[in-house]
C-alpha cells in the first residue's frame, strides 16, 4: 500500500459509520472507533420512519469476563428513535481491549441502507446503478469484499466520467487523455466540479487503479466505506444543485409576474 494512500486514511471511525456503514466481522480497532461509541446518542436515517432521526443508545451485558483486568465479551445495543420510540435497531457487539465487532444485527445493514439509497437517489442516479449500488451494498453486507467492490468502482467511475464531460469545455484536458489518467488524478483534475471532502480524499482513490484480483477481501471491506461516502458526496451534490435550479425556476417565474402585474398597473394609469 503506498504512503501517500497511508498518510491519507481517516483514522477514527464514527459511532454513526460503525453502526450503519460497518459490516458483520469486520474487526475495528477500539483505538481507532469513536469515543462513547456504546451510549449517548447517533444521529442517522431512520428506514421505517423515511426521515432523519436521532437514535439513543443502550448497552446492556450478555456475557462478559475479566481478562488481564479488562473487561471483554459480548454485549447488546440497542439504538432507539428518540422521535416516535417505534423504529429499534438491534446490534450484537464483541469487545475486548483491542478491537470490537459486529457479530449480528436486526434489520440487517443492506436493509437499513437499501431504504435510505433507494428514496434518497432514485432521481439522480439511473436504475441500472441504483441496482449495482444496493448489491453492492448487499455483497459487503455479507463479507463480500471483492464482489462488492466490482459494483462499487464502476459506478464511482461512470460519475466521475460524467462530471468530466458536463464540464468539458471549462477544463483543458481533452477526454482521451482525461480516460488515461490515474484515478486520484482524475479527481484533482475535476477538483473544482467535485464536493471538497471527496477531493481531500483523494488518495484512497490509488486502491481503484489496482485490479480486484490483486485486492485481498480485507483491502476490499476496507475501502469500501470510503468508496461509497464518495458516490453519496457526487450524488448530494447533485441534489444540491437541481434544488437549486428548482429555487432560481421558482424565484424568476415570481419576478417575471412581478413585472407583469407592475407593467400592467402602469398601463392601467395611463
């Protein structure tokens, strides 16, 4: 792995991507995990409710041990809408002084993103990839890195194509010699068209250059998250400019009629 991806990597895992973006068995260092990951409260997507919420979180013991005196072994948390009380996430957790993971969970993590995606995306992303995004989602759900990570790439690259060619003619670069760069040269080269958190990370973009043969499944979970956080920046960005499109439509047609109405009133007074 190079040092420039290294240097590059975020470090400390929020409770909100451990809970909601983190795969079963996917060991995470507790020293890189967010503080107060097991209470208090994360905000998030609620599925069931179709809206963001905050959830509170309770931890309760199932069957701990002393170890060394620390104390290891598995335990229950449950996160609950502080809104309506009626959406109730469930996670099966083992800790012990140096990682924690994910050991079950209900609904499953492809379930509580497959709802979020679907209703946040449909109207900017084609049918096609919102489909290759959920079994996208769907693979790495189930420890299926390199799966996974096949959908991933291709819809990460069909957008920053996309962006290249709406912006084509501001950028002096030609599209044959845009195809051939590096993919973390593509997003510098596009850094003015692109969200800011996804040009700042542009060096975990390196991994997508490597073929997925010559990725292990734990270098495939790994980069996942960061891969997907990306496409959700584009597509947000996205949402962000049509609802601004739809404000300026909304605020020229008002103005148009202002004119109208004070056009006509001068008539009427002449």
């Amino acid at each position: 792995m190079s040092e420039e991806l290294q240097t590059e990597e975020v470090k400390t895992m929020s409770k909100h991507d451990f809970y909601f973006e983190t795969p079963l068995y996917e060991a995470v260092s507790i020293s890189e995990l967010e503080k107060d990951a097991f209470r208090y409260d994360v905000d998030a997507y609620s599925a069931q409710n179709e809206s963001e919420t905050t959830y509170s979180i309770y931890t309760q013991e199932i069957d701990t041990w002393l170890k060394d005196s620390t104390t290891i072994g598995f335990y229950l948390i449950t996160l609950t809408c502080k809104r309506k009380q009626n959406d109730v996430l469930r996670f099966t957790v083992y800790k012990d002084r140096e990682i924690v993971l994910k050991i079950g969970q209900y609904p499953s993590l492809a379930d509580l993103q497959f709802a979020e995606i679907g209703k946040k995306y449909n109207k900017v992303l084609p049918s096609e990839d919102l489909k290759n995004l959920k079994k996208a989602i769907g693979l790495v759900s189930h420890g299926a890195g390199a799966g996974s990570f096949v959908y991933l790439r291709r819809i990460f690259e069909k957008l920053i194509l996309e962006t290249y060619t709406n912006n084509a003619s501001s950028l002096k670069i030609n599209e044959s010699d845009f195809k051939i760069q590096r993919m973390m040269d593509k997003v510098e080269t596009l850094k003015a068209f692109l969200p800011s958190q996804l040009v700042e990370m542009k060096g975990v973009y390196s991994i997508l250059g490597k073929g997925v043969h010559e990725l292990t499944e734990e270098e495939c979970l790994r980069y996942f998250s960061p891969i997907k956080l990306s496409i959700e920046l584009i597509l947000d960005q996205k949402i962000e400019e049509d609802r601004k499109r739809e404000k300026d439509a909304v605020v020229k047609k008002q103005l148009q009629q202002i004119q109208q109405e004070i056009a006509a009133e001068r008539e009427d007074e002449k």
